[in-house]
C-alpha cells in the first residue's frame, strides 16, 4: 500500500470541499416578483356613465350616452341573462347593462 503524504491529502481535500461548496454559491439575482401595472380597459374613464343609454356592441361602434368610448382592447355588451365566458382577459371593457339597455356597470375581464 503507498503511503500518501499529509500534503497531497490536505490539497485533495481542500480542492473537493471548495468544488462542494462552489454548488452552494449562488450569483445570479432572484427573480423579478413584482407585478406588472394593471392595464386599464377604459372602465375607469366611464364610471360616471351609470344610467347612460349603451348602443353598439364592438369596440368601433358602441356608444354610450351618444358618446364614443376609447378602449384598449375589445368590448362585450353584457344583456340581463346573456351567457357570457369566464375567460379573464384584462383588455376586454364589459358593459354590463339592464332590460332598458342602460349601463348597470363597466368593468374589465
């Protein structure tokens, strides 16, 4: 059996305990868990609009209280008892309204 001297041990233990611990190190950042900054539909801009006659029902041709609406994205016109998809799409301007066609309530989804 050769005989190791007590250098070459130390050395070979130095170098597999740095190689370990070389794993443990970590330099890279952490994810980014911020949200990003709610996208505005065009509901908030229509919040005095309640009671207002909706006519319309795309983004191109709604109107509401005979003025146009600027919205992002598209526009669902929501009729009591209408089925309607439970997709969330934070673009999208629902206009919820009552039997008379008058807006109950905008909101996005």
């Amino acid at each position: 059996m050769p005989i190791l001297k007590t250098s070459h041990v130390l050395g070979g233990l130095a170098l597999a305990t740095s190689i370990a611990l070389a794993g443990c190190s970590s330099t890279t950042t952490p994810p980014d868990t911020s949200m990003p900054p709610p996208v505005d539909c065009g509901a908030q801009a229509l919040s005095g609009m309640t009671g207002q006659p909706v006519i319309g029902s795309t983004a191109q041709d709604v109107r509401i209280g005979g003025q146009a609406i600027n919205a992002a994205g598209t526009v669902r016109v929501i009729t009591p008892g209408m089925a309607v998809t439970q997709d969330y799409r934070p673009d999208r301007l629902n206009l919820e309204v009552d039997a008379a066609g008058n807006l109950v309530r905008a909101y996005c989804s």
